[in-house]
C-alpha cells in the first residue's frame, strides 16, 4: 500500500458510522494526533443546513478551506509520528481542490445504509442521500484509486465489531504501523480534541470505553427513508467488494 511520510492517515465515513470510536482507537497510541472533521465548519457554511450548533461550528472551525487542507496535509503541532484524520466524505465539497490528498494515505469506513440512515434520523429527523455521503464516498474512492494506480484500504464496519483486535492489527499491518494494545480501549467521557459539535452527537463514544460488540438491531424505515436506502446500496456495495477481512 501507498505510504507518506510522516503517516497522515486520512479516514473517510459517512455519518452515523464507528468514526469517532476510530478517532478514540487510534489517539489513543503512543505516536499519533487526531484531527475530527476538519472541513465541517466550512460544509456548514456553503450549504445552510439546519444541523445542531450551526453558527458555534462555523465560528470555531473557520470558512478558508484552503488553509484547513494545508493544515491536513502538513505535520500535527505536536510532531507526533503519526497524524489521523476523521474526514466526513460529504464536507469535501466541489470547489475543495483534490491535489492534497496525494499528500495523505486515504482509507474508507463504511456501513451498510439502513441503520446509518435509521441512526441519522434519530438526530436530525429530515434525511437526503446527500446527507449520508455514499454518493460522495464512491465518487473520492475512484479519485484515490486513479490517481495512486491501486485500491485503498476499505473497512467495513459490521466486519470491524465482529473483529476489533484482528482487523486493527491487519489496519496497520495494510498502514505499515505497529499495532498498540493500546489502541483497543481509552477513558470516557469527552476529549479536547473532539469537535465543537461532540455534545449532539457523541453520547454513544463520550459513555463508551472500547469498541461495542455488533450485535444486529431490528430497523423500521419510512417507505422514504427505505428509497434512500436503496438509492446509497450500489455505492456501498461497490466499496464492500473491496474491503479489509482480517
């Protein structure tokens, strides 16, 4: 697989996924600096969605989204080894120039659309395929795959909680990392380096100290919730056929 140095990992979710328990895994090693969201602020600021604490992101993170990618594509403040971003693959809008990502090893969470959207809806109840970033997620893995000449790293998430320990340690293995035992529990309750954001969506990660088990919940979709469901299926499913197994 494709390494830059210094490791600046770039992960790429959708919402509604195991995200922040990533970002909580892998700051919890000896070597590594997180950043969550970093381009949340500016999403927010050209697309006038109603998410919870709208104008509190915008004021903290910032609107120049040029000045955000040269960030993520430099070293952490902290010099440390390794520097992992939590990206959402729906902030990474148009007009956001793609040359940095040559700069980042890019991988890909996914989850299967149903409880994303089901989760999703719990918070803010109006859902649009936009919102849950499939589209946008196929679309950036194409780009990677084009302009590195092979496939990127996909983890499934289901495949994930079945199976933290393995698939972490086959992730740095694909990372070129040593696996920290580390990485499999941290303490509750929030950290500094969680998003402004954290306290309408993070309850789940903030009362958690390692990684849930899977366990499959029963879904009730709205017949419009359910066509978006199936709308995002053969984007998923085209990451699904190339993703990690421990």
């Amino acid at each position: 697989m494709r390494q830059v140095s210094p490791h600046r990992i770039a992960m790429w979710s959708g919402p509604r996924n195991i995200s922040t328990a990533m970002m909580r895994a892998w700051e919890n090693r000896s070597d590594c600096s997180v950043w969550d969201e970093p381009l949340y602020g500016y999403y927010l600021s050209k697309t006038d969605l109603p998410h919870p604490g709208v104008e509190e992101i915008i004021a903290a993170q910032g609107i120049d989204w040029r000045s955000i990618v040269e960030r993520c594509a430099g070293n952490p403040s902290d010099q440390k080894q390794v520097f992992y971003q939590k990206h959402m693959t729906l902030h990474l809008l148009p007009e956001i120039d793609r040359q940095w990502l040559s700069s980042l090893t890019n991988c890909f969470l996914i989850r299967e659309p149903e409880p994303v959207i089901a989760s999703y809806a719990a918070v803010r109840e109006a859902v649009t395929l936009e919102d849950i970033g499939f589209v946008q997620q196929a679309e950036l893995f194409d780009y990677v795959t084009r302009i590195n000449g092979e496939i990127p790293l996909v983890i499934d998430s289901k495949d994930f909680l079945l199976n933290p320990e393995p698939m972490l340690r086959s992730i740095c293995i694909r990372l070129g990392l040593e696996f920290e035992a580390s990485m499999m529990s941290w303490p509750t309750g929030p950290r500094e380096s969680d998003g402004i954001w954290g306290k309408y969506w993070y309850e789940s990660v903030w009362n958690s100290s390692g990684f849930s088990a899977y366990r499959e919940k029963p879904l009730t979709l709205g017949s419009r919730q359910q066509s978006i469901a199936d709308q995002a299926r053969p984007y998923y499913e085209k990451l699904h056929r190339n993703r990690l197994t421990a």
